[in-house]
C-alpha cells in the first residue's frame, strides 16, 4: 500500500513503451487484512464495520499488483490519466478479516476504442486455492493507439434507474478524493488536486470511481445476498465537489441503481444480481 506514490512517479517518467500485453500474472500471497485500514476504509466509503469486508474492499488489496503490472515498461499503455469506464465484482462468499487471502493479477483485452483504447485489468481473490472473489476492471487511455490492440470493444453500461425520488442526496466535497487516496492508496493525481486534472483535460479534480462504486453498494447494506455480481458502468466523471442523487430500484431479482447530477447527467449506472 505505501508503495504507490513511487509506482506513479515511476509510470510519469517512463510511460508504457510495449505493443502488447506482458503474458504473465502478479500474485501476492497470504496478504491479511489490517482491521485499522478496514475501519478507515468503511468509514471514507459509508459502509458499516461487521467482521466481513466490503465486497468492493478487495479491489483496494489487489490494486497496487494492478499498478505493478501498469507500469513495467513493456505494459502498452500510459498509466497517467487513465479513465476506469467500467468494473464487475463477483462475489461468491463474503470474506472476513481474519481470513489470508492470496491475489493475483493479469491483464487481458487490449481494445481499439473510440477515443483511445482500453485494457482490463482482472483481479482474483483466493483463500485457500479457491476463488472466492473477482473483479475486472477496464481503463481507457484516451488518445493512445498501441499496434497490437486488438478489434474494438463495446464498454456497455447497465441501464441504471430513470426518474423517480431519489433514495439518498450526496454532498461530494472537494476532499473526497484525497480521503479515498488515503484509505485506498490510489493516488492517481487526477483525483487529488485541480491542476492535476486539468492537465489531463479534466476542469476539476475528479472523484475515484471506485469510490463512487462503493458508496452506491454501501446504500444497499441489509438488502444483498452473501453471492452477487455488482455490475458497473462509469459515465461523466463526478467533479469534486458536486452535489449528486442515488436512484435505486429493486430488480428480479436483485437492484439496479445509479448516481446523477441535479441536471440529470449521469456518473455511475449500476446493476446488483445475486448468484
């Protein structure tokens, strides 16, 4: 976790150089989990503190295997400004923190897209040799036109919920993305500072999109079952700071949800089914 800074430094001065993807995974073995940053975590993303971690936690452990991998030298695309347009979390059990878990970590589906190309970065949690957790996270990199990226592929969304009340009103201040950095280690500099993100065409610092993923879940506390698939879609990137609505609607089965701007614009779409 505290070896993130240099990774990005490292990822500024050296960008990605290669035309394909490294064939091989980043693994990490026995990693446990410090009850103190699940704590920090919970309390940056609104989840409440139970004995099993968030099922959005586990993308927190494996994401510094997932800048590892980002920033060797013959990964093809620049890790600075990066856009996470979409993430799928499947569950198959709740994990607890007393648990050891090992990740690993590869990349797969370097795509044309049509403002750049994308790549997903796929996460698996095991304990004990048996998968109990994955996540598949896509990136884009605007702009960037590597050789070897394969035909383009639709980075579909959920339908998310249209109209009616919203289920929470959210008041997103301008440190939201400097407290999440802090709880996740994810200090891409598009999330923590205003110059930062306009260097990467952004008006303001933006909020990190798993957060947003999180603090959506976290609203539906009580209502999942241990096994579900969490589906996400990442629109317009929430400014910091805004003022946004979450929109949820009970599915069958499952619930389908979103987060908009007073104007209607949308952030996040997302779709809870359970296994």
């Amino acid at each position: 976790m505290t070896g993130l800074a240099p990774l990005y430094l490292r990822a500024a001065v050296r960008p990605g150089r290669g035309d394909a993807l490294p064939d091989r995974d980043l693994v990490r073995t026995g990693v446990p989990v410090d009850p103190e940053h699940l704590a920090r975590y919970a309390r940056v993303c609104g989840f409440g503190f139970d004995g099993a971690l968030p099922a959005t936690y586990p993308h927190v452990l494996g994401h510094p295997l997932q800048v590892a991998l980002m920033v060797e030298r013959a990964f093809p695309l620049p890790l600075p400004g990066l856009v996470h347009v979409r993430n799928t979390i499947t569950q198959e059990r709740p994990l607890a923190v007393g648990e050891r878990i090992d990740l690993r970590v590869r990349a797969e589906r370097l795509a044309a897209h049509p403002k750049g190309t994308t790549v997903d970065l796929v996460t698996t949690a095991l304990v004990e040799g048996a998968p109990v957790w994955l996540g598949r996270s896509t990136y884009l990199a605007r702009g960037a036109h590597p050789s070897g990226a394969g035909a383009q592929a639709a980075v579909s969304s959920p339908p998310g919920v249209e109209g009616g009340a919203p289920a929470a009103v959210w008041r997103v201040d301008a440190g939201t993305g400097r407290r999440y950095a802090g709880a996740s280690g994810d200090v891409n500099p598009i999330h923590l500072h205003p110059l930062a993100a306009r260097a990467f065409g952004f008006p303001r610092a933006i909020a990190h999109g798993m957060w947003t993923a999180a603090r959506a879940l976290a609203a539906l506390r009580g209502r999942l079952s241990p096994a579900f698939t969490y589906d996400v879609g990442f629109a317009a990137p929430l400014l910091l700071p805004s003022t946004v609505e979450l929109r949820t609607r009970a599915a069958a089965p499952g619930w389908d949800l979103d987060v908009r701007s007073r104007d209607g614009r949308a952030h996040l779409r997302a779709a809870v089914r359970p296994r």
